[in-house]
C-alpha cells in the first residue's frame, strides 16, 4: 500500500450501520456461538449484512484489519517493534515486501530517519532475531529491534 494511499480518508465510503459497527466493538466482540447474529442484533441489522460490511470494509481497505489480538509473549512467543531506514523512493516497494511477512502486525510510515516501524509477533522469542534476519535478506536493508524495556496498556479507539 502506497503512503498516500495510507493517509487516504475513506469516511465517506461509511454509512451510519458501518460507523456503528466499527465504534461499538473496537474494544471487543462478543464470544457466543454465533458472535456476528449478536453483533447484528444490537444493530438492528442480519447475521449476513455484519459479516458482508465487514468483509466489504476489509476489502476497500478501510479495515486493514478485523480479529482477535493475542499476547504473543504470554503464549510464549516474542513481541518486537523494528524499524528500517529507507529511501523515500523504495519506500512502497520495501512496504509490500516487509508486510507479506506473517510476522507482521502492523507497519506505519514515519517522518523520522528510520521511517518505517512495524510490530513483529513470532512463535518464539528467538524468531524475533530470525524474521528480522529474513526481512534484511529479502530488502537489503538493515532491521532496527526495539524489544520494550517495560509494558503499559493504553487502549486506543478511533471513533469512526
């Protein structure tokens, strides 16, 4: 995905089902045997039309993602922020090759001279050292690991 794809507004690509969707259950959704009919009956809306807005918000990359979080360290894996400096015009082509890694949660361009961040979350904690290895092989570009000295919890929601 292009940067200035990235910063591409999509808001008006939402109706009012979608943005209560996407406010009421960024936080959590429910674990039922049928989680989407529960959705969709808080909504006023069918089991089908939440799984289709989802998958149609995924699918125009207004979502970029839609599932559970895991903590990969308590379930005995490695958790690392990472970085690359790169040069703003390998920026995009680097971006695919980086995030068609499953290792990869999240990528964020930054204004700064290591300007790409990402999130890698591995089996164990020795693959952090490996998947960065691997990424530095497939770009020619060094991998900058940050592992966290302490944690904090701040949640974080967007309001749509």
């Amino acid at each position: 995905m292009s940067r200035a794809a990235m910063r591409e507004d999509k808001s008006h690509l939402l109706d009012d089902k979608d943005r209560a969707l996407i406010n009421a259950y960024q936080g959590g959704f429910p674990l039922s045997e049928r989680p989407y009919a529960d959705v969709g009956e808080k909504l006023g809306l069918s089991e089908d039309d939440v799984i289709a807005r989802i998958g149609r918000m995924l699918d125009e990359k207004i979502l970029t993602r839609f599932g559970p979080l895991y903590n990969a360290e308590r379930l005995g894996g490695g958790l690392t922020l990472a970085a690359m400096k790169l040069p703003e015009e390998k920026f995009d082509e680097i971006a695919e090759q980086v995030n068609a890694f499953p290792e990869v949660a999240h990528n964020y361009a930054r204004e700064h001279e290591l300007n790409m961040w990402f999130v890698l979350a591995t089996e164990t904690p020795e693959g952090i050292a490996e998947t960065c290895k691997r990424i530095e092989e497939a770009t020619g570009y060094k991998v900058y690991n940050m592992p966290k000295e302490e944690e904090f919890f701040v949640e974080l929601t967007f309001e749509a």
